[in-house]
C-alpha cells in the first residue's frame, strides 16, 4: 500500500480545499446569473404588458379622433345649411333694413317724432302676426 505522507495529505487537502472554494465560487456566480435571468425575463414580461397597454391606448385616442372627426364633419355640413338659412335670413333683413331708411321721415323736421311713429308700426305689424 503507498505511503501518505504528510505533504503529499497537506497537498491533498490544500487540492480539496481550493476546488472546494472554487464549486462554491461557481455556485454563488450561477445563482447569481440564474436571479438575475429570472428578473429580466420579470422584466421583460412587465415592460411587454406596458408597451401593449400603450398601444391599446393609442388605438383607442385613434378611434375616439376619428369619431370625433366624423361627428365635427357632419356638424360642419349640418351648419352648412343653417348658415345658408341665416345669411338669408339677414338678407331679407338688411333688405328691410334699407326699405325702411330710404322711406322719408314720417313727420318732417321731428327725427324722434318719425322713429316713434315707426316703432309704433313695427309693433302693430309684429301684433297682426
């Protein structure tokens, strides 16, 4: 049988010892690259859930531009023909407006006395209507 001699055990010992040191190195490094893999895969997971609730966001804004393109299309040709109505209207007005200023005044040389003769007019036509 050999003989184990007391450098050849130190030797020995000082090899299991720095192998054990080493596995306990290598364990501590895979553990440490094993949590920080799960944290990215965490973290990948997380920032995929946030980039598609952005895009759900965004479609959704899109959507209610969109609705709110067509319904500010429709007013505008809903207005259309409301303000073709009232310039018209304001026509038929100014029309008025200029018969009623180039009628002579109702009593010569008395301005107040000739509008008060026409708003007394205006009210008995407004009354007959």
């Amino acid at each position: 049988m050999p003989v184990i001699t007391p450098k050849l055990l130190a030797a020995a010992v000082l090899a299991l010892l720095v192998s054990l040191l080493g596995n306990v190195l290598l364990a501590r490094a895979y553990l440490s690259q094993r949590d920080a893999a799960t944290a990215a895969r965490a973290s990948v997971g997380e920032m995929t859930q946030q980039r598609d609730g952005a895009r759900d966001l965004a479609a959704a804004c899109s959507d209610a531009v969109d609705d709110l393109r067509e319904l500010a299309d429709r007013r505008k040709k809903e207005g259309e023909a409301v303000r073709a109505s009232a310039a018209a209207q304001a026509r038929t007005h100014e029309q008025r407006a200029d018969e009623i200023m180039a009628e002579p005044p109702a009593v010569s040389g008395d301005a107040c006395a000739s509008a008060q003769h026409r708003v007394d007019s205006w009210l008995q036509g407004r009354a007959q209507k």
